[in-house]
C-alpha cells in the first residue's frame, strides 16, 4: 500500500507539479497509515483481552 503511494507521488513530481504539495501529500499519506496501523493494534488488544 505504501509502495503505491509513493509511486503516485514520484508520478505527480515527474508530471511538474509542486513540490510541496507532493511533499504535503506524502506526508498525509503516510500519518493516514500509522493511524490506521495503530488502531489495527488497538482492535487486537482489545480482542485479546
């Protein structure tokens, strides 16, 4: 999944578009993924116990 966003964005950076706004997306995009890898971990928690 993170390999594909990173493939986007290399797409939209070699496509001319702004570099911080790449940078920007990136950057969601990643934050978007550890929030999801966390609550994952939590919902495991939670079932365990």
């Amino acid at each position: 999944m993170y390999e594909l966003c990173r493939l986007r964005t290399l797409k939209r950076l070699s496509c001319g578009h702004n570099l911080a706004r790449t940078y920007h997306w990136n950057y969601a995009a990643r934050s978007c993924c550890v929030r999801l890898a966390m609550n994952h971990q939590g919902v495991c928690r939670l079932r365990g116990a």
